[in-house]
C-alpha cells in the first residue's frame, strides 16, 4: 500500500497531477470545467477547452475551418472569446500553414 514502494520506478500513491486529475479522470473533469465556465474570468478557458476537443474530433476535411474559427475566438485580441493569458508560442500558426 503506502509504505513508500514503487511502481513502475515511481513512489506508490495516488498521482495528483493536474493531468490525472483535471482531463484523465471524468469526475474531475465535469467538476474543474464547471468551475471555469462558473468564473467570469475564466469562462473562456472553459470555452476553449470544450472547443478543442470538439476539434480533436473532427473529420480532417473540417479541421481547416474549425482551426480558423478558433483562432478567431480565442486567439484574436478582440475576438469573441480572446483568451489573452496564452503565450504567443501557444497562438501561433503551425509551421508551414498559411493564415486563414
């Protein structure tokens, strides 16, 4: 149990990651998602997120289009839903595509 052994190479316990907490586990999930979209100012991160996985669903004939809707919401200052705490590395177009 908790006596400090090890797992894979790693200390046994319960992993408190933001990962294993926030996306990988579905309870977490609902619950930090509802706390985003319940706080004024993080409203558009939860915005964000439910939109990029949406995208990590779409067919690759859409993803083109639902790229460039993103960037207009969240990514555009002065867009729908600019989400300027992302650093610009985070915005950037991919190297070799082209600006919508």
């Amino acid at each position: 149990g908790q006596d400090g052994g090890t797992r894979g190479g790693g200390q046994l316990g319960e992993d408190t990651s933001f990962r294993w907490q926030c996306v990988e586990q579905p309870i977490g999930k609902l619950l930090f998602r509802r706390f985003l979209e319940g706080a004024p100012g993080l409203a558009a991160a939860g915005a964000l997120w439910a939109e990029l996985e949406a995208y990590e669903r779409c067919e690759d004939g859409e993803r083109a289009g639902a790229a460039a809707a993103l960037r207009g919401r969240f990514f555009t200052p002065g867009g729908a839903e600019h989400c300027g705490f992302l650093r610009a590395a985070a915005t950037a177009l991919p190297t070799g595509e082209a600006p919508p």
